[in-house]
C-alpha cells in the first residue's frame, strides 16, 4: 500500500472510531510501527488528525468544544473561575 492509499485509510478509520492507537493501526494496514508513527506526524501536521500519546484522535468540530472553546483543556498556568 502506497503512503497516500495508508493516508486517506488512517483518516477514515480515526474519523468513525473517535481514537485509534499505533498497535490497532498496524493491525488493520499490515505496516509497521514507524511507518504508522510517520503517517500519524504527516496527517498532524497537515491537520487532518490529531496526534496524541499512543496513537490518533479525530479532530473535534466547534461544536464540541463548548463555551471556552478549548475542549476543556486549559493552558498551563490558567485556572478555571
């Protein structure tokens, strides 16, 4: 399978599963595990996934972060009110 073909699959499977580690993506496109960490900073930095510990996660839409617009997460330093 060429790089471009893993892409649009990696993409796919991320998108409908919500969070995909490196082991399941191995799995399921008979790569290796660099060849799937490589793709995964491709696909980052190209923001068409999120890259997080372990794996991928799908982006999250507007919609979902909420009112703060961060999904939550606060940067360091910053406390709620």
């Amino acid at each position: 399978m060429i790089a471009e073909e893993r892409w649009v699959r990696i993409v796919d499977l991320v998108n409908s599963q919500g969070v995909l580690t490196v082991a399941q993506l191995m799995e399921e496109l008979n790569a290796s595990e660099s060849t799937i960490r490589r793709d995964l900073v491709h696909l980052h930095s190209v923001g068409r996934i999120r890259k997080v510990h372990g794996g991928a996660a799908r982006l999250t839409s507007a919609r979902s972060l909420g009112r703060r617009g961060h999904g939550g997460v606060l940067p360091l330093g910053r406390r709620m009110r």
